[in-house]
C-alpha cells in the first residue's frame, strides 16, 4: 500500500472521530478547490476555519489521488535537455515557510510541512508548474545556528529530514520519512517531478559526523572563534579569486601566519582518552556533540566563509568546510615556503587550516584524498533516489568540489537512474558546455540580474545572449531564494507584467518560480546576493513578518495578500500562451534573433516563427512608464507575421474583440503596456 493512501486512511478515521470539528484556520487562499465545509471569523479576515483532518483528506483525496495522472513522465526535449513536455515553470519551495500559518488563537506561527504542502501541490500545476524544486529539507545544527529556525543549508545529517517538517496531526502514528514519501508520490500522480536541493561543501558546524570523524573537520582554538575573520590581502582588489599573485600574497603576508596558527588538531589526536570519555557522554545524554568538545577541549569547528579574497561579507558563522584532503595542495606549500612550528608535515608544519582556496576544491587538490568521506558523500543522492524516489538534484556549489569526486557522484546518480535530473548552480552560460558534458540539463543563469536593466538600450541583446549561447537551459528567475524580490524592485504592477510575460517567452530557459512570488511576497528570503543588512527591512513595522528572513526565522507568506489574485492570475496567463506555443518557442531556429534584438525606442521586442508549423508570435511593451508610443505596424511587426490575416490578439484578453484585421497603418502602446502576437494553430485558444 502506498504512503499517500495510508495517510488518506488516518486522515479520514480522524475527521470521523471529529466529526466535523472546525477548530483550524487556514488561509482562504488555500480553498482553491472549492471546499464548502468552513465557517468564517469577523476576528480572522481572509482565513477560513476547518477540520484539518477533513480539509487535507479531502484534499488529497479528491485533487490528488483520485485526479492524479500518474507518474510524471520522464524528461523531454533537444538532446535530452530536462525541459519538461510543454515547457512547465520550476517552482522553488521552502516547505517550513511555504505553508507556515498561524493555526489557532494562540498566536503561534506553526511552520509548514509536507502535508499541509502537498496539499497545495494542485494549485501550483494550476500555475503550470512541472518540477517542484525544494530546498534543503534535511536537519539543520542548531550550534550557532542562525535566527529562530537555522538555515537549511546548515545541515546536521544528511540522512535526516528536519523533524520541523512533520505534520503534528500525522504524529503518533505516521512518521516524517512516510510523510516525504507521500510528498513525492502526490507529486508523482499529479505529473510533477521533484528535484532536491543538496550541499557537500559545507555542513553544519555541528554535524553528527563529529562523533565518528573529528577528524574530518578543520578545528581551531575557541578563544579565536569570537570575531574570527579570514586574513586581508594588501594589493589585491575585493572579491578577487584565490590565484597567482593574489595567492601568493595571500600566503606571504603576516596576518595570514597569524591566522594559521589559529588552528589545531581533533580532539581526538590532542587527547584520545578524553576524547573517548566525550564520546561516550554523548551517546548516553544526547547532548550536542560540538557543545561539549568545546567544554573538554576549548576548540571549535571553524566558521565558513567566501572562497573570494578579501570579501566583505562576515564569516558563515553556522557552517564549516569538510576536510576533502588530508594534506595541503602544493601551490600552497610553494608560497608558505619555510614549513611552520608544527612536526606534521601534512599541512607544512601547521595544524590542518583551511584559507579560501582550499574552499576551491575543484582546483586546488591534495594528494591524499578523504577517501572515506567521499563515500559518505557519493552515496547521499542515491540514497533518496532509493527510498524515496526524487526524480532530480540541484548541487549547490558544486563546481567547486574535486572533478574526481564529482564524477564518481555522477555516475553513481546515473546508474541508479539514467533519467535524473541535474542542475547545476552555474551563474555563466560560457561555462554550460562543460556541465552538459558532465550530464546535467540546466543550470542557474543570471537572468534576475540582467532584469533590473530592462529598461537600458541592449537590454534584449544581453539577455538573448545569455539564454541562447548557453550550451543547456538557464532558469528564467525574476528572482532566486538569495535574491531581492521582483515586488521589492516595482510597486507600479506595469514592469512586473512586462517583466513576467517576457520571462515566459524566452528561448533556451525554463520559467522560475520563486516560493512566494505568486503573491507578489516583497520581503527576500536571504540577503545572499546583491543585498545588505538593510534589506531584511522592507515590510512596513507593524507587520509580523518585519526584519525576518525565510532561511534563518519562523516565517510565513502573507497569503492575505490583495495582489495574490492579479499575480497568479498573470502567471498562469503566461503559463498559457507558453504552453500553446511551446514546440514553436523550444526549437532556436524558430527565433527571430535579429529582430528581437534590434534597439528600438521605447520597444521591447521578441518573436518566433516557425516556417514549419505555419505559425509564430510576437511580444510587444512600451518600457516607457509616462508616455505613450507611436509605431507603424509594418516596421515593427517581423516579415512572417507583417501580412498574415490569421495574427490574433492573445494578451491582453480583455481587448481581443476589439482586434481588427486589416491592422491600421500606426499602432499606439499606452504607457507600460505590453501585447502579445499570435498566428495559426493555438493563437485562437490562448
């Protein structure tokens, strides 16, 4: 049997047993299958209140397993390139935050999990997405751990979910590895594919691999841990890559040999019987394993930090670097030259250390592998693959690991199944081709940066550049997790239209969604990425949400949201004319490249035309946000479409009746308006 249907059974014996009991609330919202039996609150504007037991049962029931179509279908398109049968959109989920919600009167925010998410999950294909995309769902240190909940990239055990994520109405009898299991399934009838997203690099600075392996963690002298930075490099711009001169400076200067002499051996080599008797502590308390080695030892695992040279973002505080070698590369004994103090020859005379080019794995490598440890690493993906069935995985900084080891991960993935899913974090499209030859099918792109631009003279020739010179799919993200929201940079819902139709359309990219945006969310989840502190204060004070950031606090969507009905309204609009169009949009030759990026005053410009199929559209927006523009039709219009009598008006619906052909000789766009074009089969439909 199942694990869905054996949660629909538990679900359905509880609700009987409560007969009918409405003492839950739930956004409204989440109702988007026409549930009837609620009541509302004058005290809870936009919530409903329910059963929670009948609610998600018949949910499930009703939206996912009776209406399910089954597994998702494997992979399509050009050379195997991951794009999904129509070109769905990648819907990026923080589960905890997803549908975290206030649930009763107490004024408690309960995080979200995998049953009140899954229950959301026909909603979001509503929208026209086909990979749900989560991130770390794994559990998280809670040493050093950041804000209220931890960052889910600070992880403790890889082979663990995050206790958080399981239902309280499923405990007692369902545990939280049978709860992921219904997730996957759900997304499985319901034709999506589930891509996880998974960290090697970096762990939690308390992770449970201590106990077995201190000796796999770089460990340095507590007193030293408070106000650690890495050491300032003179004559060497900020955010310089750890190489040639920059690396020869970074090893030669004074403060870097202070800073070396920071670190220390395991607390099992400093003294293996006391660390026998902390050991044993451990297991027989439970007690943080990293809390009590500080205690006995006074050392530390070592923060995390940029692999760029003098980077002012502060040291990663939560995380630590796994020791990949057990030696030091040999560029860096060249610049120590004369060994340190130390009699171990390992790291040239120093306790084992880590600078931020030994955080760039994938060049500069020992000569002893931590062989053992690349085997704990190798074998995570396949293991979820196994029990729980993802269907793909996003490798976070995962250019910057051995290419040995990336390798031998790769091929274990692929033996287990030959269809999986690879993305790869990969912010170049000049890069693609390397990462199409390792087997991954998309990767990251920049494109949410070259938007804030859309406005600038080049703006269409950058991005087409960007899309169709990369060797595989970049995601079309208005924004990332580690970005500023979209409805942070525009109030005015003009740009936002424009910007989200565009993304739409495309060539070489896959839709984004971002957990969030189809509400138009306007606080960033992180201050990863073109950001400061500042940012964190975007909402107004009073709101409960103020200065909280999804990746580190109990945080929710507002869900209330008066823009949640235009914004998924829009994107499934988008969604629309993308799909009818999509064996049109996915093949590059039916993009009119020299018409898109031609420079037009005013204009945004893109379109295709496929000779084959008869048939092709056009997207047109005035970027001008005060004033009106003029065109004459045939300039504007490309060759294919400029007397075509079949070229239909697909967006905006509202004015299709008023469409007329023949066209007028001068065509008007009001002020931040945009149109979309449509010829042949489907233009009708869309």
């Amino acid at each position: 049997m199942d694990t869905l249907w054996q949660i629909i059974k538990f679900l359905r014996a509880k609700a009987e047993k409560g007969k009918g009991e409405r003492d839950y609330f739930i956004p409204e919202a989440w109702n988007y299958f026409g549930y009837t039996a609620f009541e509302t609150d004058p005290a809870r504007p936009g919530d409903i209140r329910v059963c929670p037991y009948h609610f998600f049962v018949t949910c499930l029931e009703r939206q996912i397993f009776a209406g399910g179509a089954g597994e998702a279908a494997g992979p399509v398109g050009k050379e195997g390139s991951g794009l999904m049968g129509n070109g769905e959109a990648i819907y990026a989920m923080l589960p905890r935050t997803f549908t975290a919600w206030y649930h009763d009167r107490s004024g408690r925010l309960y995080p979200g999990t995998f049953l009140k998410s899954m229950a959301l999950l026909p909603f979001l294909k509503e929208l026209g997405v086909g990979i749900i995309y989560l991130l770390p769902v794994f559990a998280t240190g809670t040493k050093y751990a950041k804000g209220e909940m931890g960052s889910p990239y600070a992880i403790k055990n890889h082979y663990r979910l995050a206790p958080k994520l399981h239902d309280p109405l499923l405990s007692g009898e369902i545990g939280i590895e049978d709860e992921f299991k219904a997730f996957i399934e759900a997304c499985h009838r319901l034709g999506l594919k589930v891509i996880v997203d998974f960290v090697f690099r970096t762990v939690a600075r308390d992770h449970d691999l201590i106990i077995d392996h201190p000796d796999w963690f770089y460990w340095i002298q507590l007193s030293k841990e408070d106000g650690f930075s890495l050491p300032p490099v003179e004559k060497v711009p900020p955010l310089t890559y750890p190489q040639g001169k920059a690396l020869r400076r970074l090893y030669c200067g004074l403060v870097t040999r202070s800073y070396l002499q920071r670190f220390t051996c395991p607390p099992s080599v400093l003294a293996p019987g006391l660390w026998v008797e902390v050991k044993t502590r451990q297991r027989q308390t439970g007690e943080n394993i990293l809390t009590l080695i500080e205690e006995a030892f006074g050392i530390t695992t070592v923060p995390g930090f940029s692999n760029m040279l003098n980077d002012p973002q502060p040291p990663w505080v939560d995380v630590t670097y796994l020791k990949l070698y057990y030696d030091l590369h040999r560029e860096a004994r060249i610049c120590l030259g004369k060994p340190g103090p130390g009699p171990d020859p390992a790291f040239h005379g120093y306790a084992p250390f880590i600078l931020q080019d030994g955080a760039c794995a994938n060049r500069y490598r020992g000569e002893q592998p931590n062989r053992e440890l690349w085997a704990y690493l190798v074998d995570i993906i396949p293991y979820y693959q196994r029990v729980y069935g993802i269907d793909g995985a996003r490798i976070d900084m995962g250019h910057a690991l051995p290419p040995e080891l990336l390798r031998t991960l790769l091929e274990k993935v692929k033996a287990a199944n030959p269809a999986f899913l690879l993305w790869s974090e990969e912010f170049h499209p000049r890069n693609a081709a390397n990462w199409k030859q390792h087997g991954f099918h998309l990767i990251t792109g920049d494109l949410w940066a070259l938007y804030k631009h859309w406005t600038e003279a080049g703006f269409m020739a950058k991005v087409i550049r960007h899309t169709l010179e990369s060797a595989l799919p970049v995601t079309a993200a208005l924004e990332t997790p580690d970005t500023p929201r979209l409805a942070y940079y525009y109030r005015d819902k003009r740009p936002i239209e424009i910007l989200t139709l565009l993304n739409y359309l495309l060539p070489n990219s896959i839709p984004f969604l971002n957990n969030g945006l189809e509400l138009l969310e306007r606080q960033p989840m992180n201050l990863g990425l073109d950001n400061t502190e500042a940012g964190r204060f975007v909402l107004e004070p009073d709101d409960p949400m103020y200065g909280k950031l999804a990746f580190f606090d109990n945080y929710c969507l507002h869900w209330r949201n008066n823009d949640f009905a235009w914004m998924s309204g829009l994107l499934r609009k988008a969604n629309n004319i993308r799909t009818r169009f999509f064996s049109v949009i996915q093949n590059p030759r039916n993009f009119l490249r020299s018409y898109s990026r031609q420079r037009r005053k005013n204009l945004l410009c893109l379109g295709y035309y496929s000779s084959q199929e008869k048939r092709g559209l056009v997207f047109l927006a005035n970027k001008n946000l005060q004033e009106a523009t003029e065109f004459r039709w045939r300039k504007v219009l490309p060759p294919p479409l400029r007397s075509n009598w079949e070229l239909r008006l697909l967006y905006p619906a509202e004015k299709q009746r008023a469409w007329q052909w023949p066209l007028p000789e001068k065509g008007k766009l009001a002020p931040g308006e945009v149109i979309i074009l449509g010829t042949g089969d489907g233009a009708e439909e869309a």
